[in-house]
C-alpha cells in the first residue's frame, strides 16, 4: 500500500480488500487531504475543481435547513385545538415541499402532532365522561337511587 492509500476490509467478504485513494489536495493547514477521492476523479468532493458551484449551493442549503428546522421546532403549536394541529402540518408539508426540511422529519412531527391530538382528545372524553357520572351521582342523591 503506497502513501495516500487506505485499504479495509469489506464486511462478511472475508480476504477482498477495498482500496480508497486519497485526495490529491492540500489542506488548508497545509498538510495531505486524507479524504478518499471521487468516482474517476483525483479530487474529494471538498477539493473537486469542477464542483465549486455544487459546494457552494451545498453550504447555502446546509444553513437554511438548520434555520428552517430551528423555526419549526420553536413554532407555538397549540396541540389542544384541532386547527392549531393542522396549521403545524400545513406548515410541515410547505417546508418538505421547498425542501427545506426532510420527509422523515415532516412524518415524525406530523405523528407526534396526530398522537398529541388523540391524546388531547381522550382527556377531553374523560373530563366529559367524569361530568355525566357527578350529573347521574347528583341526581340520584336528589331522588333516590332505583336500584
């Protein structure tokens, strides 16, 4: 194995091995980039000449992700009124539509958003079924229990 080269072994493969070229670049420190090159190029995705454009797309997009991401999470839902629920997965399916949040994200959230509302929904039955049985215990302390 030359400089440059890392080799491992490929799992449940047994003696093949695998050999990563390493880019042919110069960190910024200075020293070798370790990073494994491209499919047919000398380069890293970090150092490909030609991808510069890509990189920087790839930057801008990585920013907004997180801001956009960081807006959902501190959006005040409340989860107690049915429209506040679908005005969150309004706004889920605006943001996995501009790509700016990822689908398993948006199907995560959006779960969490319907069991909460389940979950609001059987406290609300609760609270409903313990008023009917105090109305039927008044009542029968008023008149008398039939049984």
């Amino acid at each position: 194995m030359s400089i440059g080269e890392r080799t491992h072994d490929e799992p449940g493969v047994g003696e093949r091995r695998v050999t990563l070229r390493a880019c042919k670049a110069t960190s910024k420190g200075g020293l070798p980039c370790r990073a494994p090159v491209l499919r047919g190029a000398d380069f890293c995705l970090a150092h490909h000449p030609d991808l510069a454009e890509r990189r920087k797309a790839m930057r801008s997009r990585g920013g907004s992700v997180t801001t956009n991401r960081r807006k959902l999470l501190l959006a005040k839902v409340d989860f107690r009124d049915p429209r506040g629920v679908t005005a969150f997965i309004e706004a889920l399916t605006s943001a996995v539509l501009l790509n700016q949040i990822p689908l398993s994200a948006a199907e995560t959230c959006a779960k969490l958003a319907g069991e909460a509302a389940r979950l609001r929904s059987a406290v609300e039955t609760d609270e409903r079924l313990a008023g009917i049985e105090a109305m039927l215990r008044e009542l029968e302390s008023e008149h008398g229990s039939t049984d």
